[in-house]
C-alpha cells in the first residue's frame, strides 16, 4: 500500500479511539464506574459509525440525483 494510504487509515483509526477515548475518560471523571464508561463509549463509537454510514449514503444519493438530472432531458 502507499504511504498516504496507511496514513489515512491511521488518522481514521486514531479518531475513532479518540473518541471511544474520550467518552471513556468523561464518563469516568463523572461518575467512576468502568462498566458504564464502557458502555457509554461503545454507545459513542457506535453513533459515530451510525453518522459515517449515513453520511456516505446521502452523499451517494446527492450523485445519484445530480447523474440523473444531468441526463434527464
């Protein structure tokens, strides 16, 4: 693979521990109980995958739209 390949799947990588990190160590100098940490940044990596996925999808769609006004005539 190219450098700015591994690059990118780094610096995707390092956002999600981020912000699995992050809720993480909030939820624990609040309430400092692992268990619901954990669970609170499962929740949070989840939801970020959840906003990805959605994401790419309407962004397929705004294509999609733009192809078929560009042909429809």
């Amino acid at each position: 693979m190219g450098g700015w390949t591994l690059e990118l799947i780094g610096v995707i990588g390092a956002q999600l521990h981020v912000d699995f990190a992050g809720a993480v160590l909030g939820e624990l100098s609040v309430h400092r109980q692992w268990g619901r940490a954990a669970g609170v940044g499962v929740a949070a990596w989840i939801g970020f995958l959840i906003g990805t996925v959605v994401k790419v999808g309407l962004a397929f769609a705004i294509i999609a739209i733009f192809i078929a006004a560009l042909f429809w005539r």
